[in-house]
C-alpha cells in the first residue's frame, strides 16, 4: 500500500508543481484512495517547487 501512497502524493505534487487542474472524478478517486491508506498515518508535509 506504500508504494500506491507514494504515486498519489507524486501524482498530486506534479499537478501542483506544474499548476494543473484535476477534474471532479480525478479528485473523488484521489480522496478515497488517500483516506483508506492513510487512515492510520499522520499528516506529512508535502514540499513541491513550482514549474517556471
């Protein structure tokens, strides 16, 4: 499940650091995904340098 985990926060801060949008359907897997992994984990920052 890690692994998994790791992809998603990739995924997110790739969407982040690049400034696009993710759609209803996109977020709705992302928050069910994440909330049954992280269930038991705490909150960790995430750091993402933003594209030029």
């Amino acid at each position: 499940m890690r692994t998994v985990t790791l992809q998603n926060t990739d995924w997110i801060a790739d969407k982040t650091r690049w400034g696009l949008s993710i759609d209803a359907a996109e977020r709705d897997a992302l928050t069910q995904q994440l909330t049954q992994q992280l269930a038991d984990c705490p909150d960790l920052p995430i750091t993402v340098t933003l594209a030029r």
